[in-house]
C-alpha cells in the first residue's frame, strides 16, 4: 500500500493534554502526512485555543476550553477521546488517532481508567485489547513489534495478572491482528519470559512452568505459531533479525525499554481488539520541551500514516 493511496480515509486526531507538545507538533505531522496523502479527512478535536492553529484543510472540532487548571486539561483531553470514539462507532470516520495525555489530569477530570488503551475499551465495550508498539523501522532497521502482555500496572502485581488466559488471550489477539490487519497470513511470534534466564528450570522463580509454557501448548493447538518462553535478553533479537513478526513482552517496561531505545521518533502505540483503529505517538507531553523548538514530530506523522495504512486495508476486506 503506498503512501500516495488514492482512496480517502476519515481520520479524527485528538489534540491530547493542552499543555504539552500535541498542540505544536500536531501540525507539522498533518502538513506531512497531508503532503502524502491529500485526499485523507481529518478532524481534529481539542480546546479551542490549540485548534486555532490547525490547517486550513483539516476540520476543527472544539470539545473545550482550556481555563489553565489540571482538570480543565484533563477535561478537555477526555471530552476529544470521547467524541472520536463516538464518531468512530457511528462510522463519521474510518480510524482514529489520539495526542499524548497526562494521566493525574485526566484521573483530576474523573477519569478512573490507568491509561488511554483500558479507557477506550471501556468507551467502546470490546471484550479483549492489547497494547502493540509498532515501527517500521528502528535504529537497526526494522520493523518492530512488541505487545504488552500486562500494561499500566504496578511491577509488584504483574506475576498476579499474567495468567495462563492473559497469556492465551494476547497472543491470539496479536496472530489474528498480524493476520488480519498486516496482511501476515501465518505470524511466528515470539514469547518473551518473566524472570531471568527464563527461570533456568526454576531458580528464578516458577512463572515459566506454571503459566507460559502451559498457554504455548494450548495456543499451538490451536494453530498459533508461538515460541516457548525465551529470556529478555535475547528474545527480542528475534523480532529484530527476522525470525519473529512481533514479540509478546510480560509486562511494560521490559517491552518499552527496547522498543523505544531503537525507535524513538518513529515508534507507534496501536491498540488491538477495538472495532476501528487507534493508534497514538510513543511519547507523552513532554512538558519540558512545550516551546522550545526540540519536539519531534515523527512518531505523530507515523502514527497518522499507520491509521491510515490499517482503516485502508480493514476497508479492502469489507469489500
């Protein structure tokens, strides 16, 4: 699918927190990628004062009004989730794509969900997502693909919550999504272990016997291609060197630390299991960079361009 596609695709794009780097990083990433493809629709949503810069040839769409309060940001921040996802399910657009957020100020607005992927579940009801990073290419060429098999939780809970379901559920979720939605007709996907050194047969802890391995038997039986449990620090050279189509990580920051050591600037959060596409930039506010001439607008431009790429492709197989 090249990247001057003459077919036309909708695409809401939230502004995100008005504080941060969304409001003036998002309209260098819309100049580019409406360079590429200028038949795509693009709404932006967000407060007033942040849409007062948007293009010409995009829509503006003003949820609110950032009265420079936490929970005014936060407010203004769900408000644009909200809308795209209600435009989204109401088919007014075919993808969407959402700006970096701070989570205290959307918990300030009475948001009580741990981040952007758990809240759009909750706001669309879908039964399983998953988090995917995603870059087409990286630091050592690419392109790479991790999910998180647990997401925004605390490190002492995640043995808890990496159970042999989680592990069944995110692996199918992820073959059928590389099938589906990457054109992938038979994902090798490599399963990346909890403790060190995979355990070394139990002296690190028992997680590999007791819930990995069982979920790689039951999801090989039912014809997923997945790898037995491989140690941290070797399993994601497999997604690197070719022999994998993504990694499945255990739990957060073991997944975004090598993801974003090798794709900062282009990498791509994609959640899983929504019924439209969603992707996001792999960066938050950057509060510390807002006016200082050093945000980089690349991940946004890509994750515009991967919005595009899979509404298209959801779109073909409609047909």
């Amino acid at each position: 699918m090249s990247a001057h596609d003459t077919r036309s695709v909708r695409i809401a794009v939230t502004v995100g927190d008005p504080r941060g780097i969304g409001p003036e990083i998002l309209p260098v990433a819309l100049k580019e990628f409406l360079t590429d493809q200028p038949q795509a629709e693009i709404t932006v949503l967000g407060d007033r004062e942040s849409l007062q810069v948007t293009a010409a040839e995009v829509r503006a769409h003003p949820v609110g009004v950032y009265e420079g309060s936490l929970e005014s940001a936060g407010l203004v921040s769900l408000r644009a989730i909200e809308e795209s996802v209600r435009m989204a399910l109401l088919g007014h657009v075919d993808a969407i794509v959402t700006g970096p957020v701070h989570k205290p100020a959307l918990h300030s607005a009475g948001a009580t969900h741990p981040g952007q992927t758990e809240l759009l579940q909750a706001l669309t009801g879908a039964p399983s997502v998953g988090m995917l990073m995603h870059a087409e290419r990286t630091a050592l060429g690419g392109p790479l693909r991790i999910l998180l098999a647990t997401t925004h939780i605390p490190h002492k809970d995640v043995a808890s919550h990496l159970t042999r379901a989680r592990v069944r559920e995110q692996v199918g979720l992820l073959w059928r999504s590389l099938r589906a939605h990457w054109g992938i007709p038979a994902p090798s996907i490599a399963l990346c272990a909890l403790n060190p050194h995979a355990s070394d047969g139990g002296l690190f802890g028992d997680e590999e016997a007791t819930v990995l391995s069982p979920a790689v038997r039951e999801l090989r039986e039912s014809g997923i291609d997945v790898t037995d449990p491989m140690p941290a620090d070797t399993v994601f050279l497999r997604m690197i060197e070719g022999d994998a189509d993504a990694v499945v990580a255990p739990y957060h920051d073991v997944g975004m630390a090598v993801f974003k050591t090798l794709s900062f600037g282009s990498g791509v959060n994609v959640t899983l299991g929504l019924p439209f596409p969603r992707t996001s930039p792999d960066h938050g506010t950057a509060f510390d960079r807002v006016g200082t001439g050093t945000a980089d607008h690349g991940s946004f431009t890509e994750a515009l361009r991967l919005a595009s790429r899979l509404a298209l492709r959801r779109g073909a197989a409609a047909l």
